[in-house]
C-alpha cells in the first residue's frame, strides 16, 4: 500500500510534466503560425526553429 | 508594380521605435502562399541595407521587420516586396499590436489544464469506482483515494473553469442566466459537496466530474472559439485596404502621409494603380477610373479636372492630382466601415440556439435540483443526504451535452463546407444562414464574373483591331486581346490617358478608345465599348458585357426549390443589370443604388420580417453584408468584403450558395435532434438522481455517455446536398 504513496505523486508529476510542456510551447508562441512552420521546415536556411522573440 | 512613378514617400510615421533608434515595421502581406514566398520576401527584405532582422508570418500575413538606426527608408520594404509581386500594406502601429488572440490563448490554457485533470484524476477514481462495488477497497483507502482526487482536481478545475465562472458572473450582473451559470454552479457545488462528503468519510465523491465536465465543455467552447477567430475585424481590415499613405503635394514636393492626417483642400497626388485615399475633386491630369468597388459599375469613368472621385476609386491609366473634399474620416469608404460596424452591433444581440436552450433549461435543473434538497429533507433524509441528491442533479443532468450540442454539429458542418470550398467564419452564421427565407444578390462579381467579355465581335474585326489592343494594358483592350489570341503589336503606339491607343498597324495610323478619341460622336454611353478605325477610314464598335457566372442559372433554380425568394440589387446601370436578370429568370431587381441605398433595401426587408441573405463582393457591399442576416461573399471579393460575410465560397460556380444553406439547414436539423436527445436523457437521468440511484461511477458514465452519442450524432453522414 505505501507504494501507492510513492507512485501516485510521482505519475501525477509525470502528468503535470506534460502540461508544463504544453504551457511552454503556447508561450514561446509555437502556436503562431502554423502554416509558416509546416512551409519552413522544407528549407534548411529558412528553418529557425521557434521564435524566441515574444 | 504600380510604384514606377512613386517617388521615394517619407513612411515615418509607421515605425516604432524605440529609445535606441531601433524600430520595428509590419506589412499586412497579400498572396505569399507557401516556403518560396517566405524565402524569397525574407531575402528580398534582409538584404536591405539597414534591416536587422525580418519574419513572415504566413498564417496571419503579417511581415515584421527590424530596422536599424535611421538607415533604411519604410518605402524601400513595402517596394522591394512589392517589386516581387505580392501587395503590401503597411500597419499603423498603434493597431498592430492590438490584434492578439487573447481569448484563444486562455481557453487553450484552460482546456490543457482540464485535460491534464481529467486524466489524472481517473487514477484516483477508478480504485475508488471498484471500492463502491465491493472489491478489496475498505473505507480509509477511499478516503485517501478521494483525497488525492481532491488534490489534483479541485486547482485544475478552478482554474479550467475560469472561462465559465467569468462568463456566468456579467451574465447574473445583468439579471440574466446564460449556460454558464448552471455550469459554474454545478462545478462549485459539486467541488464543495464532495469535499464535505470525503471529510465525513462518505461514499460518494465526484472530484472527477466537475473537472471532466469542464474539460468536454472547453473542448466545445474551444472549437467554437476557433470557428469564430476568422471573423475578429472587419473594419480594422477595411482601414488596412484604404492604404493609409496617401501622397500630400506641398510645394511641388511629394511625401507620404498617413490617410488620417490629410486635411481638406489638401492637395494629393495618385498614381496609375492606386486608390483615391479620401473624397475629393480633381485638379489636374486625365484618367478613367474604375468604381467597381465602391457602386459595383462595370463601366470606366473617364475623368479630367473638376471631376469628383470617391475615396478607394482605382485610378486606372492617368496621374492624377486631386484636392481633398473630406477628411478620411468622413470619407465614403469610413462612412461605409460605420455601416458594417452598426450592422454587426445588429448581429451581436443575435440569441444563438444554444442559448436559447439555455433560457429554458437552466430554470428547470435549478428547480429540480432545489425540490429535491427540500423535498428529500422535508420526508426525513436530513441535509447531508438531501444535498448530496442535489447536488447529483445538478451533475448528471449536466449541460455538456447541452454545451457540445451545436459546436460538434456546426464544426462537422463547417468541415463538410470547407471541402466544398466554402468557408464558414462562425457558428452564429450557420445557424442564421438556416433561417434565411430570402436571398440578395449583387451583380458584379457575383452573378457574373466581373470580367469584361467581347460580345457578338466578327473575329476577322476583332483581328484587326487586336495589334492595338495589345499594346494597351487597359482592362478592355486587355479582354480583346485575349480574345484575340496571340500575334502581332502595332508599332509607335501612344497612348493616351482616358483616351485610347494610337499607332501603326502594317505602316496605317489606326485608334483604338472612346468615341470622342476615335472620330465618332460619343453614342449610347451606357454600353461598355471601345471604337476602332483607321484614319479616314469607317469605324468599328466593340460592345463589351460582363458575361453571367458558370451555373448561375442552375443556382437560382435551386435556391428556388429550398422555397428561398431571390432578388438582384446591383449598383450598376439599369441596362446590363435588366440583361442579366432576365438571364437567370430573376423578376425582381434594382440597379442604380448606392452603397447607403442597399443597406436601406436590406433593412427595408428585414422591416417586412425577412431573413435575407445577401451575397456580394464589393466595398459597396460591405455594409449590406453587415445588415443583412446572414451573408456570402466570393473568395475573389475585396478583403472588406469578405470580412464582413460570414462565409465566403472561393470556387467559381454559384452552387456553394444553395449548397451552404443545404449545409446550414442540416446542421440546424442535427443540432435540434442534439438537444432532444439531451432533454430525453435528462428525463431519466434527474428522477433517478432525486431518488438517490446515481453514484460517482454512474454519474461519469451518464456523463461521457450522452456527450459522445451528442459527438457521434454531428459526426454520422448523410448531410443533405
């Protein structure tokens, strides 16, 4: 039973990881264009990863 | 492009800079489509001396550029992109940081953090679920189980139903109920409830429902969210299309000024190519414009000094300078943003399906949900039991159903329309679209093509006139000439502003324009035509029409079979108007109208207790797009135009307007069934509420359970049309 104590905290960390994720791809604005980003990962000049400007 | 005449503009007034001297640009970019674009503008621009850095947005069109210093002229970015072929406007930038999606921004944040909730909360729940039916599960693991649900849920589910309680709180503000308030009373309550439950050790908890119920209803809330985020601004573009430079004349010295700077009596210069910025006369120069977009006449105006123009008239071949009437506030293209402003005031206090299902719905659960702590305590359950029952009313009588109802069905129709080339800009459009019981068409660039076509030429005729015309970039040489095909150009041709093409065709003087130009005295100015001859030779007549759209006819008739009244308001010339009317065996039409006048036709309907559909494409309109109930544009249309209808068709063929309101009367059809099927549902699921039948495992089935038969029934085929 004293698992229980360990692995629930520890996979709902797991869970929050994953919002944590999704949280810092909405701010770093990964969400802005999405077709510009489908378009410049054709090219290797054009392709500059996320913005990091806003 | 257009810009050879352009002399360098001073664009100032549109960089923001800051302490630095660092500043920053945006361009609102037309037509760049895919990676080469952005390869080619991004190079274009950064090879400019003096920019830092340059990013194309694709997806909002929007080109920001880093300037350094004082070194590089705004002027030089808007030509080297236009030099590339794509329209650039530039963005004042007071307005450019304003158009941030604020509200989709949160509602992904909610809707990720009652996604996380959900999910994790199950962990917690479903041992619990096992203890109610008597597996190894003893009352202190419930408790702990229930605890940790209490942990994860309740920050996830006060935080995720921000939207909601905001929402519930200025609808109870102003003494109404929207669906937000049984929403947001049900979430706390059920919070509270089962807190007070797990602290006296009771059996039921329902963590895992308020933050699931939040997290189904987000998703609705979120993709009608996204159906509307096309739609946010239409009289921000239209400022946008006025290009807000407009050429001031002082001292013989041209510079650029932002449009709501020129002040009457200014003097403006406007170049081949470019719109008239406000209201005004002309001083000097000899041109035609073309009026298409402000009264939707096919036929050019020649215009000389005196005459007036309105603001957003194309200038077509002649420099022209004019002297400011108005201010570009009071100019007709800012009279006509007023209109669309008032019209979509007009739509806002539309009540839309699902609130109207809210209106009666929220009455009745709360009364229920009372009766049943009141009654249940009056025959002796005691409170603890009485609100638990309550509470459980309120819960599975859950509204996400109710709250996924009409999202799920108009996203399922809106994809269907999407793949028939029609775009849907909101969920409200749809649903006035399927009530709509009469339909207003303009005629340029809708019933017809917009493109001038030679009529009834003798191809031997239009053969000998084709060298000139092919010299000449007007727009009705340009249709004889295609008509024509390739082959020879005349030699030494002239040409003369708002006047016709001079020159030799195998060694003879010939003219190809107006009457006045060619020799002949000016005849019936109301056909669009071009005169020909050779000198001192007989002269030929080109008649040209605006031919009628592929299908059209077909269209009408099937918006006659959907029991729809069709009607032609056009602001062109009685003569072509009546042509294609008759055409199309439409009776009832009006030509000559202004942009204010179709607006008015559009109320005086809406008077008579219409629901009209307009259909148009042009600036004139913008306004009766935005009066009207519901209204359609064609993907060729000016962005104006565009913006202002709630769906815009970008095929060719006339169909998608009976197709869109198959569509959207099917969506109506489907949503209704939704909403049956809801009200049946909770039919069964309150009575055994009240009776104390429902636990938490039930509750999240009932709950999971009618939203996905609500889903599957806006996803299932067989849409009509």
């Amino acid at each position: 039973m004293n698992i229980i104590l360990f692995l629930a905290p520890f996979s709902v960390g797991l869970g929050a990881l994953g919002l944590v994720a999704f949280l810092w791809t909405m701010r770093v604005g990964q969400y802005d264009d999405p077709k510009g980003d489908a378009a410049r990962v054709l090219y290797d000049h054009l392709d500059d990863g996320p913005p990091s400007d806003n | 492009m257009t810009r050879a005449l352009a002399i360098s503009r001073d664009l100032e007034a549109f960089v923001r800079r800051d302490a630095t001297g660092t500043g920053r640009l945006e361009l609102l970019v037309t037509g760049a489509r895919c990676a080469a674009c952005i390869g080619k503008i991004e190079r274009a621009v950064s090879d400019l001396p003096g920019v830092a850095g340059v990013r194309l947005n694709l997806t909002t069109g929007k080109l920001a550029v880093d300037l350094k210093a004082a070194s590089v002229e705004p002027d030089q970015v808007v030509q080297a992109v236009e030099a590339l072929g794509y329209r650039a406007s530039l963005f004042d930038p007071t307005e450019a940081t304003a158009a941030q999606d604020r509200e989709g921004r949160e509602l992904a944040v909610a809707l990720g953090v009652a996604g996380f909730g959900a999910g994790n909360v199950m962990m917690f729940t479903v041992p619990a679920w096992a203890g109610l039916f008597g597996q190894e599960l003893n009352a202190s693991t419930l408790t702990v189980m229930y605890w940790m649900a209490a942990i994860v849920a309740t920050p996830c589910a006060l935080f995720a139903g921000r939207p909601f309680f905001r929402s519930a709180w200025a609808s109870l503000r102003r003494g109404k109920a929207n669906m937000d308030v049984p929403i947001s009373i049900g979430v706390l309550l059920t919070l509270i409830v089962s807190f007070s439950e797990t602290l006296l050790n009771g059996r039921h908890a329902y963590f895992d429902a308020a933050v699931t119920l939040l997290f189904l209803l987000l998703i609705g809330r979120y993709l009608d969210h996204r159906l509307r985020a096309s739609a946010r601004s239409a009289a921000h573009d239209l400022l946008v299309l006025q290009a807000p430079v407009a050429m001031r004349v002082h001292n013989g010295v041209e510079q650029g000024v932002p449009v709501a700077q020129v002040q009457v009596g200014d003097q403006l210069a406007v170049a081949p190519g470019q719109r008239a910025p406000v209201d005004g006369y002309v001083d000097s120069g000899v041109s035609e414009i073309d009026n298409a977009l402000i009264s939707g006449e096919t036929a050019l105006v020649a215009v000389g000094p005196g005459a007036r123009i309105h603001a957003g008239a194309l200038n077509l071949t002649g420099r022209l300078v004019m002297t400011a009437a108005a201010r570009s506030e009071d100019s007709t293209l800012a009279a006509i943003a007023r209109l669309m402003e008032a019209g979509a005031q007009s739509r806002s206090a539309y009540v839309r399906l699902a609130d109207k299902a809210a209106a009666l719905y929220v009455p009745i659960v709360h009364a229920a949900a009372a009766l049943t702590f009141l009654v249940g305590w009056a025959i002796g359950l005691g409170p603890r039991e009485a609100l638990l029952r309550a509470a459980a009313v309120l819960i599975v009588t859950c509204p996400c159903a109710l709250g996924l109802a009409v999202p799920a069905v108009q996203i399922a129709a809106s994809a269907r329309l999407f793949r028939k080339g029609v775009l849907v800009k909101s969920g409200a459009a749809l649903e006035r679209l399927a009530e709509v019981d009469h339909v207003v068409f303009d005629k340029t660039g809708v019933l017809t093509e917009g493109l001038p076509r030679l009529v009834d030429a003798p191809a031997h005729l239009v053969a000998l006139a084709a060298p000139l015309a092919r010299a000449s970039r007007h727009p009705l040489a340009r249709a004889m000439a295609r008509e024509a095909g390739v082959g020879l150009v005349a030699q030494a041709c002239v040409e003369t502003a708002g006047q016709g093409v001079e020159g030799l065709i195998d060694g003879r003087r010939a003219r190809l324009g107006r009457a006045a130009f060619v020799g002949v005295s000016p005849g019936d100015e109301r056909e669009t035509e071009l005169w020909f001859g050779f000198d001192g030779d007989t002269k030929i007549r080109f008649v040209f029409e605006d031919k009628s759209r592929a299908g059209a006819a077909q269209a009408i008739a099937d918006l006659r079979a959907q029991g729809l009244e069709v009607e032609v308001l056009s602001g062109d010339l009685p003569g072509p108007v009546s042509r294609i009317a008759a055409e199309l065996g439409i009776s009832a039409w009006r030509a000559g109208l202004t942009p204010f006048e179709k607006a008015e036709a559009i109320d005086a309907l809406k008077a008579r207790g219409r629901k009209v559909l307009m259909v148009g494409d042009g600036l004139n309109d913008a306004a009766a797009l935005a009066r009207a109930h519901a209204s359609m544009a064609p993907g060729a249309a000016v962005d104006a135009a565009q913006n202002a209808a709630d769906l815009v068709f970008t095929g060719e063929a006339l169909d998608a307007v009976p197709t869109a309101i198959g569509v959207a009367r099917s969506a109506r059809g489907r949503a209704l069934q939704n909403f049956t099927f809801s009200a049946l549902y909770n039919l069964v699921a309150a009575p055994a509420a009240m009776f104390g039948l429902i636990n938490p495992f039930i509750a999240a089935l009932a709950m999971s359970g009618s939203s996905m038969v609500v889903l599957l029934n806006a996803l299932r085929p067989g849409w009509r049309r």
